[in-house]
C-alpha cells in the first residue's frame, strides 16, 4: 500500500495495524517513496560463543582458518573466482 505524507499522518494507526498484519506501506512526497513501513524480522543475532562445543576444529584448522590471505587468493576473490 502507498499513501501520501499527509495520509499517513492521519491514518497512522491503521497504517500500524496493516503492518502487523504483514502488509508493507509506503509513504510518498511529490510522487516520490520516501519512506517504507515493514514489520520486523523475527531473525536474532548470533551471540559470540553459540557454536561452542558444537564446532571442533584442531589448532591447525584454526590457524589456516584465519591466516591472512595470499596475493594470489585475493586476485582471484577480486576476479570473482574464490
């Protein structure tokens, strides 16, 4: 649904109620989308830590996990082929 400013001021808590619902609002100036009502993603952050116990991985996995990339590996992320 889109409606204009002006609409959006007067109808707000309907506008709300849509939103609940699942429905996206827009709200336009001069014919213009300057702004988008969406209902929250229910998505969590993961917490640092959460896949403790869960992943195993040896000190040598870790140290080729994160050790810097080489020049070569870069070109190739770059190229779009890593």
């Amino acid at each position: 649904m889109t409606v204009s400013v002006t609409e959006a001021k007067n109808k707000l808590t309907r506008l709300l109620m849509a939103v609940e619902k699942g429905e996206r609002v827009r709200i336009e100036r001069h014919g213009h989308i300057i702004a988008e009502i969406v209902k929250p993603s229910m998505k969590k952050t993961p917490e640092f830590g959460t896949l403790k116990g869960v992943v195993h991985m040896t000190p040598e996995q870790v140290q080729e996990a994160t050790r810097p990339m080489t020049e070569k590996e870069v070109d190739a992320l770059l190229a779009g082929r890593y």
